[in-house]
C-alpha cells in the first residue's frame, strides 16, 4: 500500500487527473484515526482524489464481536 500523496505523484506524471478510492481497509485495521490520516494525506496529493467513506469498520485486531461505528 502506498500513501495517497505518493501515488498521486506517479498517477500525474502519466496524465492521471482524479481517481475514487475506497479505504475500508485502513479503516478496518486503523479505525477513525486511519481515516483521518488517509484524508490529510490526500489533501497534499496534486490531483483529485475522491474517497469513499466506511460506514462500519471492524479492526482485525480486536476479538470483540462489537462494530465500530465511525461518527
């Protein structure tokens, strides 16, 4: 995996515009504070980017049958 800002780089340099991501796997391991990561990452990114928004994540490192619910 690689960060929004680095791939944002590469993706420019081959005329790449915008892109939609979905990080329901950062937000499945890292929970809200992945997702507020993810977003700050994205704002330095010299394109677009476009992300979807988890409603649920469930970290894998928890043993609680419990969803985490993201406000």
């Amino acid at each position: 995996m690689t960060m929004p800002s680095v791939f944002a780089r590469m993706a420019v340099a081959r005329d790449t515009v915008a892109v939609v991501s979905d990080p329901h796997e950062i937000a499945n391991v890292m929970g809200e504070e992945g997702i507020n990561y993810i977003l700050e990452d994205s704002r330095k990114a010299p394109m677009k980017i476009f992300l979807g928004y988890p409603l649920v994540c469930r970290p894998h490192h928890s043993n609680q049958q419990e969803q985490y619910w993201i406000q």
